[in-house]
C-alpha cells in the first residue's frame, strides 16, 4: 500500500457552504488541496494547490487546523492519504483551474453526494456538522 502526504482545505463561503471539488476525469467530490511536494510543508503545499486549482491565494494565518486524518485514497487503487486539513473563511468567489472540472457547495443539513471522498465521508463530515451524520 501507497500513503501519500496531503493538504486539504475546507473552505466555506459567507453563507457556511462548504466547497467541494471533483478533478477531471474523476467521480468523486473531495476538498481542494493536493500532495505535498518534497520538502513541503502542509501549509505550503496547500496555499500553492489552493493557487494552482483554484487560483486562490491565503495568507498562512488564514488557514486554521482542523486535524490530521488518515483515509483511503478516492482516485488511487491500493492507496492511502495521510491528510493535514486546515479550515478558511473565502473573502471572494473562486473558479475552477488545473485538474479541477466541477466545484460544488455543501451547505450544512444538504444531503451529500454520493460519491464524496473517503476523507470527506469518514472525517471531516462529521467533525464540522455532527448532527447531520
């Protein structure tokens, strides 16, 4: 089995969506970020993946951590992710950029798509909203 080092952002918009994406070629919705590069950090390598799919760019300190979780891989057969994921407040809309085909919001109390990411469904979900799972 593969792990690979993640950086994963839940961002939410005014209203307390959260954004979800989904990467071309892809079924499952997941939160934007992406793996580490070597010699990385977690918050470096998010804010250069929130750049580069969502031409987003936070301060460090904008990035508050949420946890680190260990999850199946959604897209990658026999693969795990060791995830470090952070949580921010979007000051303005964002769009879609590199790999990422589809963005979608989640609002608290929405039923979420099946196809969500193991991290997502087993973590993060029902640390930010518990009464709804």
């Amino acid at each position: 089995m593969t792990t690979l080092i993640i950086a994963a952002a839940c961002l939410f918009d005014e209203t307390g969506r959260l954004l979800l994406v989904r990467k071309r070629n892809t079924q499952a919705f997941m939160l934007p970020g992406g793996k580490a590069e070597p010699g990385e950090d977690a918050i470096t390598a998010l804010t250069r993946e929130l750049q580069e799919e969502l031409n987003l760019s936070l301060a460090a300190h904008a990035l508050q951590p949420l946890g680190q979780f260990r999850a199946a891989a959604a897209n990658e057969a026999d693969t795990w992710i060791d995830a470090s994921v952070f949580q921010a407040r979007l000051a303005h809309d964002v769009s879609a950029a590199a790999e990422l085909e589809e963005l979608r919001w989640l609002a608290p109390g929405d039923v979420p798509p099946d196809t969500l990411a193991p991290l997502l469904r087993e973590h993060v979900l029902p640390l930010l909203w518990p009464a709804d799972h």
